[in-house]
C-alpha cells in the first residue's frame, strides 16, 4: 500500500471514531436529560450534527427551569425580580 492510501484510510477511521463518539455521546446526554451534562457536551462537540438538537433541549430545560423557580415564587416582587434576570 502506498502511504497515500495508508494516510487516506487512517484519516477515514479518525472521522469515523469521532462521529462515533459524538453520536454515543449525544445519546447519553439525552437520556441524562440534565442541563450540566447537555452544556458538557456542546463544550466537547460543538459542530457536531446533533448538536442543534442538545441546544434545543438545553434551551427548553432551562425554561423549565425558569419556570418552575416562577412558580415558587408567591409575591409580585420576587415575579418582578424574576422578570429581570
């Protein structure tokens, strides 16, 4: 084999090992279902192709999140200092 082709095929293996890892990686994350673990992984694969699918879930966990804190809170000013964060 040439080294060309040995280049070729080791460059093709790396790819493959990392959408590997990012794909096992997404799917754990996922069924963790935490904001830490969520944020970890955009930290660790931030281009990957599952990472628009992290940043929405990410994204309506912290809603949740939000709104759940709303909830908890029983008078106006604490809504109004809600609204301000």
């Amino acid at each position: 084999m040439s080294i060309r082709l040995i280049s070729i095929l080791a460059i093709s293996l790396m790819i493959t090992a990392v959408v590997g890892c990012a794909k096992s990686a997404f799917e754990s994350v996922m069924r963790e279902n935490k904001v830490s673990t969520l944020k970890d992984y955009l930290s660790d694969y931030p281009d990957s192709e599952f990472a628009p699918q992290v940043r929405n879930r990410l994204k309506e966990l912290q809603e949740q999140l939000d709104l759940d804190r709303l909830s908890q809170m029983a008078s106006s000013e604490a809504y109004l200092a809600f609204l301000k964060d």
